[in-house]
C-alpha cells in the first residue's frame, strides 16, 4: 500500500498578494492584479499589460545573501518560510535528511542576464558579474529554498515551462511515496517582469493588450506575471504523528507529452493527462466537483482544454464548476501550478469555486460552466488543476479532503 500524501503548509506571492491567504481572498472575490506595467526598466515593449508584486514583504535576507540571489529565487525563499510557518514545522538535526525540496521554473534568473547584457553590450564592461551563473540556473531556488531553511533530503529544480510546477509537485509526492523523504517543501517561481522576456513573448503574438479573459469569445490572448506559491507535503504518518493540520491530500499525478509541437498544443496530450492523474487518483470522473482549468485567455488553449475536458469527463463536464484564475494572477509561467493549487485546496476547504474574472462573452467552443466574474458556493469533494506547457509537457494533480 502506498504512503498518502498531504499538505499541511501553504505559502505564495503574486500581484494579489503577498501571502497565501489574501491570495485566496483576492480569488475569491474576482478581483484581478492585472493592468500596465509600472518597471521603468521595460520600455519599448509593445504590449505593456503584467501582473506585478507592487511591494515584497519584510523578508530579512541579509544583503549577502541576496546578491547571490536572482528574484526568482527570493519569491521561492519567501513563499516557503510562509509554507513552514503554517505547517508548523520545525527543521532541526533529527530530521533534516529526510526533508528536501523541489521548485519548478519556467525560464531561468533572467534579470542578472539582462544586468550583464546591458553592461557588457551597452556599457562596455569587460566581464559579468561574479554571481552572475549561481543567479540565473533553473535549479537556484531549490537549492536556495534548501540552505534558507536547512533541508539535506532531496533537492532539485523542475523545469518544463509553464507546467513546472505541477512537475515540481509530482515530484515531490514521488520522494514521500517512494521513501526517499517524509517531508518535502515544493512548488514553482518565475520573475519574467523583465525586458528581455517580454520581448520575446510579444513575438509569438500571443500577449493580451488589456487583460486576460479566458474562455470568454473577445479574449485577445495571456498576460504575464511574477510569482511563487510552495507548499508542505508530508506523508500522513507523519503529519498526524505530529499533530499538524491537514490542509488537504495529494490523491493523484498524470503526466503526458503531446509528442507533436513545440508550441501547438493538441487534445490528446492533455487529455491523457487528465486520464492518467484520475486513475492514479483512484477517482471516476463524476467524483470532481472543481477543475482549475490552464485556461491562459489563447483561443487554442482555451478550446483545446475544453475539447480534452469534455473527452475526459464526458456528461459529467458539463456538471463540473470550471475557472482559470490566471484571469487575476495573469500567467506567472513556472509559478502558475503552484499559485492554482491553492485555488484548488481552499475551494475544498471552504466550499467556495473562485471565478474565472473578465469573462464578458460566451463562446460556444468553451461552453462548459466556467464560473464567470463571481464565486460560487459549491461542495467540493475533490479537485483537478491543469498545467499545459510549450513543448508538450502536461502535468495535472488531483485533491481532495481528509
């Protein structure tokens, strides 16, 4: 019989908040973060639409510390002291080598490339900055997240675009399932607020101009954002021998590659996934009563997602309560999964479907029950999230109460 897994901890920031709960209060109450970009340092952009972190919380990281730091590393680091508190878990000597950490990013510490870029190229400077590779590897907020709190069990990056941290969680339930931790701090952090990015993102010409409306027939494509979300996963021997607060259980995982194209996403992949996270679930479809839906606001995800759902689920899709609240986080790439998890565990807890906002037009493509601009009061037994990403890669997670 395998070990169960569940979460006792919850941690994030985005441009709704710096906390996991006034996240899920801005959720909840529709009320999107997107709007224009206030960073001086990104001009001559096209589409000048993101979802912003107006102001970091107090995090007291010694300035020594943080410049070896890129930002997507310092949201991780933020994120997961959040997770911990809330956990209650206390990291000591008798119990470090059995806890790690996974992080999933959807790029790489882009903002020391653009710093050395801009010095090397613009200003003439002879060399990059010293800290400049430990900064931008994919794997850095793990391994940060991993010396800030003093984990020596298993950690690494996950990186599959804006399915990162979906994989970064799967992950990590594997670590638990398979014995090699009891504990393990995981989820996802992207900062692609920068110059660089948003350039090359304007020249898929999939940017929205004003805001992200998934599902809603006038949405104009995604809109970017910054930001982290990291949870606790234990093992529930583990966590009820300590007496922690169970937030929720990790029942199921699926994995799948389009095997197609890098950018065009097909119905079968996702389809696959969703499959595969139900039966590894041990759930039939009618046992979901919330899908957090990828839901990026391009017509071909939005219909494609739709199409998939509808083969998964059948009859039953049309009884589900769907949303995408990248709608008011915007699309934070390697974060997104992580940030949508917790849409998916406090609308089990709380019974409350968070709305997918902006919807203005019906669209008989997406003709399911996305829970337009206002939150719904809904049981909610278990709950999927989707996360669909470039190249394939197709991570979906189920949850439900203990």
């Amino acid at each position: 019989m395998r070990k169960r897994v569940v979460i006792t901890g919850m941690g994030g920031l985005c441009g709704l908040g710096t906390d996991a709960a006034t996240i899920w209060g801005e959720m909840r109450a529709g009320r999107p973060a997107i709007g224009p970009i206030s960073n001086p340092a990104i001009h001559d952009v096209k589409v000048a639409t993101g979802c912003e972190i107006r102001q970091l919380p107090e995090h007291g990281i010694d300035r020594k510390q943080l410049v070896a730091m890129d930002r997507f590393s310092l949201l991780a680091v933020i994120a997961a002291r959040e997770a911990v508190r809330q956990a209650g878990l206390v990291i000591d000597e008798t119990n470090t080598q059995r806890i790690g950490a996974t992080v999933g990013v959807g790029v790489c510490g882009w903002e020391v490339i653009e710093e050395n870029y801009r010095a090397i190229l613009l200003e003439g400077k002879s060399r990059a900055g010293i800290f400049s590779v430990p900064r931008a590897m994919p794997g850095a907020p793990a391994g940060q997240v991993s010396m800030h709190l003093g984990l020596r069990g298993p950690v690494f990056g996950v990186t599959s675009a804006c399915s990162s941290a979906n994989h970064a969680i799967a992950s990590a339930v594997d670590q638990i399932r398979l014995g090699r931790a009891d504990v393990m701090l995981t989820g996802g952090s992207d900062a692609p607020m920068v110059w660089g990015i948003l350039k090359g993102w304007e020249a898929l010409r999939v940017l929205s101009p004003d805001t992200c409306r998934p599902f809603s027939a006038d949405r104009q494509g995604l809109v970017l954002g910054e930001g982290a979300g990291m949870v606790v996963l234990e093992s529930y021997e583990h966590a009820s021998g300590r007496g922690a607060d169970i937030l929720a259980e990790i029942v199921g995982t699926g994995l799948s590659g389009d095997a197609s194209d890098i950018v065009a996403p097909t119905v079968e992949g996702p389809q696959g996934a969703m499959r595969a996270c139900l039966a590894d679930a041990g759930l039939e479809p009618q046992d979901i009563d919330y899908l957090n839906a990828h839901g990026t606001g391009t017509k071909a995800n939005d219909q494609i997602e739709t199409a998939a759902i509808k083969r998964v689920f059948g009859e039953h899709a049309y009884k589900l309560s769907v949303s995408s609240t990248k709608s008011m986080h915007a699309h934070c790439l390697g974060a997104s999964g992580a940030l949508e998890l917790i849409a998916c565990v406090m609308a089990i807890r709380e019974g409350i479907v968070p709305p997918t906002a902006n919807y203005r037009e019906p669209d008989p493509d997406c003709d399911l029950d996305v829970t337009p601009n206002v939150a719904r009061e809904r049981k909610v037994r278990a709950a999927i999230s989707n996360a669909f990403a470039f190249g394939g890669t197709n991570a979906v997670l189920a949850f439900k109460a203990v």
